[in-house]
C-alpha cells in the first residue's frame, strides 16, 4: 500500500470531498481520517439541503425532490471560493463530474474523478448504466421526484463485489435515494442544448485532473471514464487517467480504499505544486 503523502508547508492544506448520487459524506468516513492524519484539513459537505443526513433522508427524502446539477455545483463553488486557499477536489460518481465543472469554472488547486459521471459530450452508455438507471429514468414524471433504488438495484449497481447481506447492511447505514431532476440532467446532457452538465472540454487554463476507475465498475464502467478522458484530448491542461482492477462503484469504502485515496491524493498533490511552479 502506498503511504499518503504528509502535508507540507507549501502545498494545498485543504481537501474537498464531494460525494455522489445515493449517498451522503458518510462515503468518506475513512479518507475524512485518513487525510486528517496526514495534516490535512478535510471538508466534506453535502449537497444542499440534505444537511439531516442518512436516516432523516431515508425517512423523508423530500429534500432530494427538484434539486438539480446546478443547484449543487453553485452550492460547492461558494463553499470553495469562501477558502483562504484553493483546495485539491475529490468527486466520487455524479460528484467526479461536479469535478470537472468546478475545475472549468477556475476553482481548485487539483482535481480526482473517481468512477465519474460523465458530462455532456461523452456519448458512451453500456446497458450496464441503462439498467441501474431504468427504474427512475423510464418515468418523465420523476424528474421532480427523489430516485430510490432497492436493496437488490443497489447490490447490482453499487457493491457487486460484495455479497447480499453485506450489501445490505451498507444499504442500511448509507444509502439515501438519489435527485430524479439531477439524473435526468445527466442522463439527457447530450440531448439538451444548455445543458447543466456542460464543460468546456478544451478549457487549457483548469487545474490538472485525474480520472480514476475500476474495471468492476457497473454502473459507471471504465468505458465511459476512458471516453471522457479522451474528450480533454485538445485541452493543454494536464488531463490523465489511472485504471484500477477489482474495483466496483463502491470504490471509496471497498476493503482496499486506502490505497485508493492514497494514490488520489500523492497524484493531486504532485500535480498541485507543478502547476504552482
């Protein structure tokens, strides 16, 4: 396992942690110490308005109702440009293509997309995503609704390396349904003229941007991050992509998840001070 790297004077001292769709910061309990260890100061915010957390929103997932793409990247963008300094971004699933809009609107020291979701442009879709996705997206009345997902459409998208009852228990402690409004902008961005999803893919000034992704992966595949990757190709800003094997969505908690957030932070932290020098 590779160490994380301390941090120094010099370097960014802060990380944001954006969690994705079905989710909450719960995700991150384990980088959230990981990185406090190593000296960081660590944020994780919530998307707006789900500041009750997992029970309260399992109960009442109200708040997810027409909360849509743009509803949250403003909300991390003011967070972000309220810091004293500009902070390396960490995005998981819909939180990966927070990222990368983030990053185009000049916020951010260093980006890492971890299994992300893709942005408008990426026209990749294997039946994999249509599947774990049909349940909410075959319905246009639940664009204004929360998008729940069932223990055996979790196990299926989610912790396919885990079994059931495994599955279950994080379902249970973790899980909270997901923004209708936000997934059809997503799963619609490149049928929609102003998409909310949009990102100047040729934008040479944003800050250096890794894509990580596993090849277990069945909701978002490897195949669509290896697509948006290749999007950036007539960008100047460093854009580079690192494949991880044995790795489901579920990649941020997945025995094996420290090696994983310690190779996002040694890569943003490296790309950081390049870029600064």
């Amino acid at each position: 396992m590779s160490a994380t790297v301390q941090q120094t004077q010099g370097q960014p001292d802060t990380i944001v942690l954006i969690h994705g769709m079905w989710m909450t910061p719960r995700s991150w309990q384990g980088w959230i110490a990981r990185y406090e260890k190593a000296g960081y100061r660590v944020i994780a915010p919530t998307w707006p308005g789900l500041e009750g957390g997992v029970e309260a929103l399992q109960k009442d997932p109200t708040p997810l109702n027409n909360l849509g793409v743009k509803d949250i990247v403003d909300h991390y963008e003011r967070i972000i440009r309220a810091l004293p300094t500009p902070p390396i971004l960490m995005g998981h699933s819909f939180g990966g293509a927070f990222v990368q809009m983030l990053l185009d609107r000049g916020v951010g020291a260093a980006g890492v997309a971890i299994h992300s979701a893709p942005v408008k442009g990426v026209y990749t879709l294997p039946f994999t995503t249509i599947k774990s996705t049909a349940s909410t997206l075959l319905n246009p009345a639940n664009v204004k609704r929360h998008a729940p997902m069932t223990p055996e459409q979790f196990h299926y998208a989610f912790t396919n390396t885990l079994t059931q009852a495994e599955s279950d228990e994080i379902y249970r402690t973790q899980y909270i349904p997901g923004s209708g409004r936000a997934l059809f902008q997503g799963a619609l961005a490149n049928l929609t003229p102003r998409s909310e999803v949009t990102v100047n893919l040729r934008n040479d000034a944003r800050a250096p941007l890794l894509f990580l992704s596993g090849d277990l992966d069945i909701i978002l595949p490897a195949s669509i991050q290896r697509e948006n990757v290749k999007r950036y190709a007539k960008s100047k800003a460093v854009t580079e992509y690192v494949e991880v094997p044995g790795r489901s969505h579920y990649t941020v908690a997945q025995p094996g998840w420290e090696a994983i957030a310690d190779q996002a932070l040694n890569w943003a932290v490296e790309h950081a001070a390049a870029v600064r020098n």
